[in-house]
C-alpha cells in the first residue's frame, strides 16, 4: 500500500483541554472509530493524547514552548505499508500554569481497504528526548451494503459549537474525543457519536409489499412501511460482570434513507469507580437489527480507596509486584490496557479481598506491600529485587515460617533452607538450595500442592559428591 491509501487531515492544531487526568506520569493513550468510506474502504480515525505536563517546557521568545513529535507507523504482516510524522508546539505563558489535568489531544484520519493492520505510535518530547510508544491492532473490514451497520462508538468528555477547531466538526457541533476513556472527575456523564448506515436496498422508496432485484444482485426485504424508514436505538451500560445497570430511554430515527449519525449525552449519576460497557443495539421497522458497544472506566479520585495509586510508574510497579498472583491471561489482557484501565484493575483486584469495605484502605494490600518491602530488604541481589526470588515469593504468600531449617556451613553439602509452615493444607515444607553458590537460593521442592515437588531434592541437588560435579 502506498500514500494514495492514506487520507491523513492537513491542519495540525493543538487542543489543551482541562481534562481528567487518570496519570500524572508521562503516558500516551490511544483509542480509535472506524468510520465507512467509498470504494469498501474506511476511515480510521485515530486519537492520541499526551500529558501537557509530562513535556519539558524551555524559556523562548514568545513564552515557555515544549514540542512534541508524533510518528504513527502502519504495518500489515510486519511490513511498513505508510508513515505519518507531524509535530505540535505547547506554548505556555507561565509554565507553573501547566497541571496533571491539562491533555494535548490531536486526531489524525487514514483511509483504508480492508485488512489486518498494527499501528506502532511513537511519540518524543524534543527538549528531554523522552520517547512513549504504544501499539495497536486493528481490523478493517468493509461495511456490507445489504446490512444494517454502524461505525463504532466514538466517546468524549466534550462538545463544542463547530468552527473552533474544524478538524473535530460533524455537523453542527465538535465532538473532541477521550483517548483514555475515563470519565466520571467532576463531570459525571459522557457525549457519545455513532454513525449509521442503513442497508442500500431500504434506501430505495417502494410500493409497500413489494420486493424488488437490485442490479448487484441485493434483495430488497418487503417494504411494509408505506415507505418510511423508522430506527429505535436501545441503550444500556453494563458492568465489569456484564450485568446491565443503566436502562437508557430509547431514542428514535424516522425518514433515515441514507447514513446519519446519533448523538447524545449520557448521565453516569450513581456509578461507582470500576469498567463498564456503553452497549447500543439499533433495529429498524424492517426488521434489521445490529450492536456496538464501547467500554470506557469511571474514576472519582474522591472515592473510597483512593489509595490505590493511579500514577503510571506506581501502577506498573505495582502490577509487575503482583505479577505472580495472576492467571496468564490476566497477565495478557493488561498489557494490552491503557494506564487507567491497569489502575483500575489494580483496585477491583485488592477491593476482592477486602474484608472491610467501609475504610478507606485495604489491609490485606498493606500487609502485601510490606511484606514486599521486607523480601527486598533481606534477598535483594545483583540479579533480582528479593520479592522475585523464591524465597521473596513464598515469604509474600505465606509469610515467616513456622520453624526454618538453615544450613549454610555443612562441608558436605551446598547451603540449603527447609522452611516449614504447620498450618498449611495440614503442615507444608518448602526447600531452597544455592545451587551456584553465590547466594541465589532456588526452590527445589515442595509439598505444597501446584508446588515444585522432587522428593530426591537432597540426593540431586544439595549432597556433595567427588563424582558428582555441582549442578
């Protein structure tokens, strides 16, 4: 593919909006819209969002400036099929006037054929030379003509009147869109914009109950609406269980003969700090129906448990701490989070185990991190921080030991640790041995169940022998 492929919007403009922050560390979000193009190709919008506060800002002429440089690369089986590079210049009069809140947003639009595409984005500050990246996979299908379809859901924290900033128009309004997808910070609803297009066949006006051979060889359902076309638009917001919450009124759509396009407010009154899922399911007086939905996160820092962090670098930190807890798809699905969406993870996991919902903290979160901090206190090494060794891990799970064995100057035998726990699954060992000799204690056995178990440990790996060389 080459550049005749790309429709890329001439006009760079920067938008600074007083927008929820979800990170007060430097982090780029990204969220898209497939919209329906001619010739079976679609319009990829693609929004990009940066922290005005993670640029450096240096003393010029005109102010304090900060630039940044975007460079999207559009890759199909690991080819670069098209690069868009572009820069936005921040002036601020007074750099103690830039805050957590503010976001630089900007938007750029391909156009399409169908077909498996990743984007790689890489934005970089010129004054620090900081670099963020992030990816995206995405699915370009063609719109099918003889179907009710839609584009996908595009939501946003704002709505202003058209001609303040043309690259974000529709008709008769701008929608600026919310990359991260977190709402509810002092502005408890969200604006959403849907296009819509109806199949060609019911664009045509027929006699009611007639059918009708279309040349591309559509069939054109019997019209048994004396001509006009009526849509329902069925709105719902589920949970994080997929359990529907929020019954929205419907809305309705008459005399639609070609695509048009719905939009709307939503209120989010009474929904707490977690994810959720914006579903719209659309039918007509034909008889088609079709469903999008959109997920989004709803975050109140004046909430309960505000003490799950939701700075970057502390909500990676913490999710890497964890790490051995989770299932491996668990582990999947947060790399491909935005950091909101780790945070907020973060919060349902320890708000599980809470046994008292009513304070604003989570004990056993406490007792987990203090535990880590004393695993890095006592097995800190040159290769690994002490809550990643075996010993960090088990110390983590279980604690002290009720009785430990340590046997480090035995002349015929490597240092080894029996650790003993009398009230686990009826009494449990666990067995640490330096195999290398330079302090790396690796567990070795266990009676644990779903635990290394090696009845022959000792023999194997801890008995020393002139024949038998270290292992």
């Amino acid at each position: 593919m080459n550049k005749q492929y790309i429709a890329i919007t001439a006009q760079i403009v920067l938008l600074i909006l007083l927008n929820f922050s979800v990170s007060l560390a430097a982090t780029i979000n990204i969220d898209f819209c497939r919209f329906k193009a001619e010739d079976e190709h679609t319009y990829l919008e693609l929004y990009i969002e940066i922290p005005r506060i993670a640029l450096v800002h240096t003393e010029e002429e005109d102010g304090w400036e900060a630039t940044v440089t975007f460079n999207v690369d559009i890759n199909s089986d690991s080819v670069i099929l098209a690069q868009d590079k572009w820069k936005i210049n921040d002036i601020a009069e007074n750099p103690k006037d830039i805050n957590s809140l503010q976001k630089i947003i900007d938007i750029r639009i391909y156009m399409l054929p169908p077909g498996q595409y990743n984007l790689s984005i890489t934005a970089t500050d010129k004054q620090s030379g900081h670099i963020w990246k992030d990816s995206l996979n995405v699915e370009i299908s063609s719109f099918p003509k003889d179907e009710l379809t839609t584009s996908d859901i595009e939501l946003a924290n704002h709505l202003l009147p058209p001609g303040i900033i043309e690259k974000y128009d529709r008709d008769g309004f701008a929608l600026v869109p919310t990359p991260n997808l977190t709402f509810g910070q002092d502005r408890p609803f969200f604006f959403y914009y849907i296009e819509i297009y109806p199949p060609v066949a019911l664009c045509q006006v027929l006699t009611p109950g007639t059918t009708k051979e279309i040349t591309d060889t559509t069939k054109v359902t019997p019209d048994t609406t004396g001509g006009v076309l009526e849509f329902t638009a069925n709105r719902f917001i589920l949970n994080n269980s997929q359990d529907t919450i929020v019954t929205l009124p419907a809305t309705s759509f008459s005399n639609e003969t070609n695509s048009f396009a719905d939009v709307d407010s939503v209120s989010l009154e009474g929904l707490t700090n977690g994810f959720y899922t914006f579903v719209i399911q659309l039918q007509n007086n034909s008889g088609d129906t079709t469903t999008q939905n959109k997920s989004f996160i709803i975050y109140d820092s004046k909430s309960q448990h505000h003490d799950i962090p939701f700075d970057s670098l502390e909500v990676e930190i913490e999710l890497d701490e964890i790490r051995f807890l989770l299932e491996k798809k668990q582990i999947k699905l947060i790399k491909k989070m935005a950091i909101g969406e780790k945070a907020l993870f973060l919060r349902e996991f320890w708000r599980r185990l809470d046994d008292d919902p009513a304070s604003p903290e989570v004990p056993v979160r406490l007792e987990f991190r203090e535990r880590i901090r004393e695993a890095d206190r006592l097995w800190d090494n040159s290769r690994m921080t002490g809550h990643k060794t075996d010993r960090g891990r088990i110390f983590i799970l279980h604690g002290e030991p009720d009785d430990r064995e340590v046997h480090t100057l035995e002349i015929n035998t490597k240092p080894y640790e029996i650790w003993i726990y009398d009230n686990i699954e009826g009494g449990v060992i666990y067995v640490f041995v330096d195999r290398n000799g330079q302090g790396e204690y690796i567990q070795v056995h266990s009676t644990k169940q779903g635990e290394t178990r090696f009845p022959n440990w000792y023999d194997f790996y801890v008995a020393r022998s002139g024949s038998n060389p270290r292992r």
